[in-house]
C-alpha cells in the first residue's frame, strides 16, 4: 500500500510540475494549442468502436455501402474535433478579484470570460473545486463568480480552475487547467464573547469624554431626509417652514477603553484569541463604535466604518501567517 501511495504521490508530483511548465500561473491568458486538451468522451468512444466495427465488416464482406458510412461518420468525427478544439481556443480568461470571507464560509473569485477574436463560445463548464458553473454562450466579455470554501484564514489560493467544453456534438471533450494568481483573504471565524477584550485605551479620561456615537440619548443636529429613515426622526416644524424635509440625529457617550486588544486575553491558544476579535469587531462595527486594534507588532489606531473593519479584519487573518 505504501508503495502504491509513493507512486501516486511521484506521478502527481511529476504532472504537476510538467502543467506549471506549459500552463504556468498568470492572471489574463488566451487560450491556444499548447493550453487546450482534447480526447473521446464516453459516447466518443462508443463512436469510434462503431466506426472500427464498420470498417471490418465493409472489409470483411467487401461492402462499399458499410464502408461509405464508416468513411461518413468518421469525417464527422474529424470536423467535431476541429469544433471542439475550436469552441475553446482563442477564449481570453481575465482575473478580476476575490471577495474576502471568513473561515469556514464561501470565498468568491471573479474572472472574466471574453472574446477577442469575435467568436462565440458555447455550453462552457467550469469547475473550480466544489463551484461548478455552466457559460451557455460568450458572445461579449461574461463575469462570472465561483465562491469556494475556506477552511482556515489566512491567504486562501484556489487549485487549478477546469474549464470543460463538448460542443458540439459530445464525441469529444476539450479542456484546460488554468492556474490563477488569486488570493482571497480568509478572516477568523468569528467566535461569540461576554467579555469585551480592552486594553490600555488611546485616548485621555477628557477626549474619551468627548468621544460619541449614534444612539438615542442627546440630540445631535440635523440633516437631509435619505429615503429609509424613520418618519418619526423628521422634524416637522422646518417642513412646515418650508426648509425641506430634514431629520434629527442623536448620539450618546462612549465610555471604558477603545481598543481591542490581543493581550487580554491570557490562558487563550491564537486561533481563540484572533476568532475572538474578530467577533467584536463586527459587532463595535454594527453598532457605530470606534474602536482600535492592537496585535504584537501590529497596532491599528482609533476609527470607524466599513473601511476600518475591513483593515482590522485583514490584519487579524494575517497574523503570523508565512506569505508564500
């Protein structure tokens, strides 16, 4: 057994490293003959026994009849391979990005189908890990998205991306591998917490007195109606003064420390401490709150929003993780 495993393992190795030669990776790339595969299908192979039979019994009984219909069919076989190969060469494969997710979950891989030389594409099947897709036609630039689960965080890169195409008939099947150079950033899994673990704040007693954020309590100002706020936030009385429709905002104080913090949470592994975070950083980012962040040799200063979240989000699957 564990000499057929080492077999298994040295030609995977072998062929693997011969399709990195003749399909290295890369992130735009048009197919041609040295990145298409073409053999029989299952049905391809029932064809061509036919063919074979029909040849020896034309041989066999000197009958031109049986032996014209093998010619037939086997120039029919020969023009669906020139189609087959056709419907995939010449298709240009352009990354287009990732959308980030958390362990356990979906990431997606956008890629863009086109056609430079003008030809349609028809009955494209990709298959992307366990994402499968079928293109039915590519008659002008088609993006399509794949979402592939992660498992752990960090920097999550794709196998190779199989696009398969039977056009037109099903004899033969055409096909490549396509190794592209896509990361999608895996965040941790977020894992629930009573404890909010704060560190040392950034902030002074006096600024963090200051420091507020939507709620209900002290009314802030005003501001343009968006359609979707509540009507009972309109303030009438400037309506019926004819200074447009504007609502009242209200914010309340944020008390205790700002800052998410590794370190406090002692007698955690990384995995626990890291899901941990990540779960109170979507929840201070649900409720409007500001917040900091402080990994070792990583210290993200006081902010809000979605582009805070997403850089506390990033930095937390990318702790110490080896880039490749």
């Amino acid at each position: 057994m564990a000499i057929s495993d080492a077999l298994k393992a040295a030609y995977r190795n072998r062929w693997n490293a011969w399709l990195r030669r003749r399909i290295p990776p890369t992130r735009d790339i048009v197919l041609n003959q040295r990145r298409v595969f073409i053999f029989l299908t299952s049905h391809g192979g029932i064809f061509t026994l036919l063919l074979l039979s029909l040849f020896v019994a034309g041989i066999n009984y000197a009958n031109n009849l049986l032996l014209g219909m093998c010619f037939l069919l086997g120039s029919l076989l020969v023009i669906a391979m020139h189609h087959t190969f056709a419907n995939l060469s010449g298709l240009r494969i352009t990354t287009r990005g990732t959308v980030p997710a958390f362990a356990g979950e979906p990431a997606g891989f956008s890629i863009s189908l086109s056609n430079p030389n003008g030809r349609l594409y028809y009955s494209l099947m990709l298959d992307w890990a366990d994402a499968h897709e079928m293109v039915s036609l590519v008659d002008q630039p088609r993006e399509v998205t794949l979402y592939l689960h992660a498992e752990r965080r960090g920097r999550f890169h794709p196998p190779r991306l199989k696009i398969t195409t039977t056009y037109p008939l099903g004899l033969l099947r055409a096909w490549t591998w396509l190794d592209l150079d896509l990361d999608a950033v895996v965040y941790p899994r977020p894992v629930a917490s009573d404890a909010m673990p704060v560190g040392a704040g950034e902030a002074d007693e006096a600024e963090s007195s200051r420091r507020r954020r939507p709620g209900q309590d002290d009314f802030e100002g005003l501001r343009s109606f968006v359609p979707g706020d509540p009507l009972a936030h309109v303030s009438w009385k400037h309506l019926a003064r004819g200074q447009g429709m504007q609502v009242k905002t209200y914010s309340e104080p944020v008390s205790g420390s700002d800052t998410l913090d590794y370190m406090a949470m002692p007698g955690l592994d990384r995995e626990a401490r890291l899901s941990r975070l990540a779960w109170w950083v979507e929840k201070l980012h649900q409720t409007h709150q500001a917040y900091a962040l402080h990994l070792p040799g990583r210290q993200i200063a006081v902010a809000h929003g979605p582009r805070h979240r997403l850089e506390c989000l990033e930095a937390l699957a990318l702790f110490e993780v080896s880039e490749p």
